[in-house]
C-alpha cells in the first residue's frame, strides 16, 4: 500500500524533499580540540540525507545501492 510520501529535511539547506528523491549521504565532522573544556573532539561520520540540488552541487554519493531505488514513472 502506499501512504503519503515521507519527507526527510536536507541537511544543508534544510529543505523537505521526498525520501525517494533524497540523496543518502554522509556528512563528516572534524577533529578539533576544545580549549574551554578541554576534550578533543573526535571526527565522525554522520548520516544524513541531502536533496539532489545539494547532491549535485556538492558532489555527493548516494550510499544507497541504486537496485533499491525506486523507478521514475
Ligand atoms: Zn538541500
């Protein structure tokens, strides 16, 4: 059955797009030293959905595996 489409918000532009045209990718964090606290901040890798604008202007990959991806009518 198929319901209303899901929307995920782009990590970027913080637009809603819609989870079949969203892009699957990963943002990464980088490793920095906070002075005030002291701590030393991993770099880490978060993932996050992008819209296609954004894909395609930064060059994203979709990690999804295209087979999974649903097909244009
Ligand atoms: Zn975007």
């Amino acid at each position: 059955m198929k319901g209303r489409a899901q929307y995920v918000i782009c990590a970027f532009c913080g637009r809603r797009v819609p989870r079949d045209k969203a892009i699957r990718t990963v943002k990464r964090s980088f490793t920095y030293f906070d002075e005030r606290v002291g701590i030393k901040h991993v770099g880490t890798y978060e993932k996050v959905w992008a819209c296609p604008s954004c894909g395609r202007h930064r060059g994203l990959k979709d990690l999804r595996p295209k087979r999974g991806r649903p097909k244009k009518r």
